[in-house]
C-alpha cells in the first residue's frame, strides 16, 4: 500500500485557487475539513479519520450506546457516499481540493444525500436522550468528540440558541439545526447565526 504523504495547504493558497468561490465559504468549507474529517491531521480525509471519531464516540457515550452503533452505521454509509462523489482519483482519500471541488458543485437549494445523512447523523449523535431536542449539555457531549472544550460549547450555543429577539432559548429543534447547518455549509452572510454551529467562527 503506497501512502501519499501531504503537507497543508494555506488557507491563502485555497482561497485563490478556487477564486470562483466567495472566500468565506472557503475557509469555513477548509474549517470543517480540518476539525471534523481529517481527524489525523494528514491534510486528506481516510478510513482511518471516520473511524478515529467512531472511537472517540464510544470512550464517551459507552461501546453499547445507541450513539455508537448509530456512528458506526452512519459513518460507514457517509464515507462510502463520499467517496463515490468526492473521490476523483480513485485512491480512497479525499483531499481538500476534492472536498471543496464537491461543496462547490453542491446544490444548496435541492441538498444531496451525503449532505443530509451529514446533517442527521450530527443532530442524532448530540440527541443523546432522544428526544427529539439538544440541549446545551447533550451539545457539548457531543462536541467534545471533536476535541472542544466547555466553555467553548457554552459560548457557542448561546451565541446560536436564541429566538428571534436574540433572548436564549434552552433546547434546539431538529428543523432549526438543519437551517443552522445550511447556514454553516452555503451562507456568505458572515451575520447568520448557523455560522457559528460547531464552534464560534472569528474570520
């Protein structure tokens, strides 16, 4: 098996060569590439990066949980999804080139599967007394899978969970997250609170 070592790309160096790209998207795409696929910080997603999160899940949730065999399930699914789409060299990696190649190629307005079984399997992996809501201690459970801190968590989902008035709102619903997530993936507009999803974004 021939590994293909990578080195970074720079954010400077992504944003100019997909300059048909608004370069906020860029960087919040290049965001999420780093802190929620490339999970072994190769500069290329693998196997290897869905399974490192699979783990993590059960050191937190327990290996029977019901979030473990749902990211078992789901991961596996998502990957396979990814590749068939995403992977234009066949070698079973996706670059970031590749990642951004297929979000820049995403439809916003008619959401592919992938992208949707995404979506789901984040809300349901945070969903852990499923109930159909998160709430802000089930949201850093989860978040602690990617690594985040408490505070962190806390900062974050006051900054989103909130009404139309800006006052705080305690629980979230599956149809507010999935506008939050659109937000996150396709919005330019830097004052949309879906932005601020996993984590609060300063650029």
């Amino acid at each position: 098996m021939v590994v293909k070592v990578t080195t970074a790309i720079p954010i400077e160096e992504l944003v100019k060569k997909h300059s048909d790209v608004n370069e906020f998207l860029i960087k919040k795409w290049e965001r999420i590439f780093s802190l929620f696929f490339d999970r072994n910080a190769s500069h290329q997603v693998d196997w290897g990066d869905f399974y490192l999160v699979v783990k993590k899940v059960r050191d937190i949730y327990g290996a029977e949980s019901v979030q473990t065999d749902f990211a078992k399930k789901s991961l596996a699914a998502l990957w396979d999804g990814l590749c068939t789409i995403a992977d234009k060299d066949k070698d079973q990696l996706i670059s970031i080139d590749e990642w951004i190649g297929l979000l820049k190629k995403t439809d916003a307005k008619n959401e592919p599967k992938w992208f949707k079984d995404y979506q789901n399997f984040m809300f349901k992996l945070f969903d852990v007394s499923c109930d159909g809501v998160m709430d802000l201690a089930e949201y850093t459970d989860g978040m602690n899978t990617y690594g985040f801190t408490p505070a962190e968590c806390d900062a974050a989902f006051r900054k989103f969970s909130v009404d139309k008035k800006g006052q705080y709102v305690p629980q979230m619903k599956p149809e507010v997250w999935n506008t939050y997530f659109h937000q996150l993936f396709y919005s330019t507009n830097k004052n949309d609170l879906g932005n601020h999803l996993f984590g609060v974004v300063n650029f």
